[in-house]
C-alpha cells in the first residue's frame, strides 16, 4: 500500500466510537493526528451529502493532499469513514 | 451466536450469511413481558407522566435498533432522506416487522402543518391490558410511541412522539392513536431544501441573499468571501452562482 489509511467509526452526535490505522507504512512523528484533522473536517461535508442522497455508500467526498475520504452512512446517520 | 444447526462449514466466520433469526415471538410470551415491565415501572415512579416516560425511554432503545436492522434487511442498504419516505417507512415495513400488519392508516394533521398520526383499531400492546379508572388517561402505547421516536430520531428526524386513545363511536374500544410532532429543526433549510418542499423561510432566505451578494459587490475577493458564507449556511443552489 502507497500510504497508511485511518478507519474511523463516529455515531451521530459527532463522538468518536472506533479508530483503526490500516497500513504498512511508519507513522511519521509530525503528522501523527493529521488523519483525524482530515477527517474531522470532512464532518460536515458528511452531514451535507447525507441528506442530498439516500445511497449509503459516499465514495470520495473530500480530498486533501492526495488522500482521499470516503464514508459509508447508516440509516442511524452513524458515519464510517476512511 | 444463535444455535442453529452447523448446516456448512464456512472457512471464515465473517463469510458465513447473518441469520435472520426467528421471526416470530410467542404472543402470549411478549404479552407477559410487557405486563411485567409495565408492573416494574409502576413500582419505581409517583405518577402517570413518569411512566409513560420510562416506557416511552424504553421504546426508543428498540426504536434505534429497529431502524438500523430494518435498513439493512428490508430496503437494502438504502437511507430514508424524505419526511414522507420515513413516515410511510413506520407505517408499513416497521409495523408490519413488530406486530405482522401494517398500521390501519397514517394522516397528516389540519391543525399544524408539523403533525402526523398513525392510528391503529388495536394496539398490540394494548390488548391484554386494561387500564384502571384512576389512572384514566394513560396508555400503555407509550412504549410504541418510544419505538417510532427512537426509529425518528436516529434517522434525523427529531420529534414528539405521544400515544392517545380516540373514542370512535360503534367501537366498545377506543382507537389508538400515535401523534407525531415534527420539531423546527426537521424543517431547517438544509432539509427543506434536501425535501425539495417550498417554504416560506427557504422563500425569505432566497429574497434576502441577493441583497446581501450586491453590498459585497466592490471587491473580488469580499465576493469570494460571500460565496463561502454561503456553502456554510448550506445553501447550495446560491453557492454555485457565486
């Protein structure tokens, strides 16, 4: 894998459940949060798409840098993100 | 897992299908649960409105659940977005799941625009209670109100959900209803706009935008400083023309 992705389960009020890091590569010490900056602010855009579409799989809703964010919504609006 | 019989072996348990599990409760079994726990809860509180509340507490945990495995079961995979597409959700495929029928009928209110009544001739849970004359307003619907709250709120749909008895004349027993009241927040811009439901605050907004866009007209970037204003107030038609 070219990079590291961050797994991370959030309910609806916007707490955090579950964090995952999937990757083989070495966590680089300045950047240790910045996936869950990233994701963090993709939040809102979620809350956003959640209502325009009744699909829930939300492929690529944001990118930063080169990484990608993707969320799969469940009917309790509890979001998985990558 | 439930102990149904080792049919074939999966290599890997999470390729194994989810089992739908027994579909069917024992009537008379559910009915001496809800007995008891009605019982308990009259042996915690002081009055009428505390135990409805606490049925009401212990509906929604069902409700929350009931709405995340009825999605994936039933709609496959597919969320409820619309007012009405929630609505009739509870009404038919979660009515028909908890009690075999779907509900007798779901109306709008006259009154007030923001209210919803699902009515039964006969509530389920209701059948082998009755109710004693000093506690005369009291339902024990309030548990099926819990439910479609919980099934409401999760789906962000925020409400007030109550039970009430309607007395139909030719009937010995009176009908259940469960009145539904919307909350302002459900009638937000964002969702009405997502509803695709005219409105006159979406009307009031729209007026009062371009007016806001000429005052900011002088320089580029107080533009470009309009535009994001307004992907933050969600308004995303406005948006794009900026």
């Amino acid at each position: 894998m070219a990079s590291t992705a961050c797994f991370m389960i959030v309910s609806r009020n916007d707490i955090p459940i579950y964090e995952a890091e999937v990757g083989s590569v070495p966590k680089k010490e300045d950047a240790a949060h910045q996936h869950q900056f990233i994701l963090h602010a993709a939040l809102d855009i979620v809350q956003d798409m959640a209502w325009t579409t009744s699909a829930m799989f939300l492929k690529a809703i944001d990118r930063f840098n080169d990484l990608v964010v993707s969320v799969y919504v469940t009917a309790g609006h509890i979001l998985s993100f990558v | 897992m439930i102990g149904v019989g080792k049919i074939k072996q999966y290599t890997n348990v999470l390729d194994r299908p989810l089992s739908k599990g027994k579909q069917e409760v024992s009537l008379s079994a559910f009915a001496f649960l809800f007995s008891e726990l009605v019982q308990y809860n009259q042996t915690q509180v002081d009055n009428i409105a505390e135990l409805e509340r606490r049925l009401e507490d212990a509906g929604y945990a069902v409700g929350a659940r009931v709405l995340e495995l009825l999605c994936h079961r039933e709609k496959g995979n597919r969320r409820e977005t619309r007012l009405l597409g929630i609505l009739s959700f509870i009404h038919s495929t979660v009515w028909k799941v908890l009690f075999g029928k779907v509900a007798d009928s779901l109306e709008k209110g006259t009154e007030h625009e923001d209210e919803y009544m699902i009515s039964e001739k006969e509530l389920l849970v209701n059948r082998f209670i009755s109710i004693p004359k000093d506690m005369g307003a009291f339902n024990c619907g309030a548990f099926v109100a819990g439910i479609v709250k919980g099934v409401l709120d999760n789906a962000g749909f925020p409400a007030v959900v109550t039970a009430h008895f309607v007395p139909v004349d030719g009937q010995q027993r009176p009908r259940t209803t469960i009145l539904i009241k919307f909350a302002e927040e459900c009638y937000s811009l964002n969702a009405r706009l997502a509803l695709r439901l005219p409105d006159i605050h979406v009307l009031d907004q729209l007026k009062r935008e371009p007016e806001q866009r000429k005052t900011s007209k002088n320089a580029k970037t107080s533009n470009d400083f309009t535009g994001w204003v307004l992907v933050r107030n969600n308004v995303t038609p406005l948006s794009c023309s900026t």
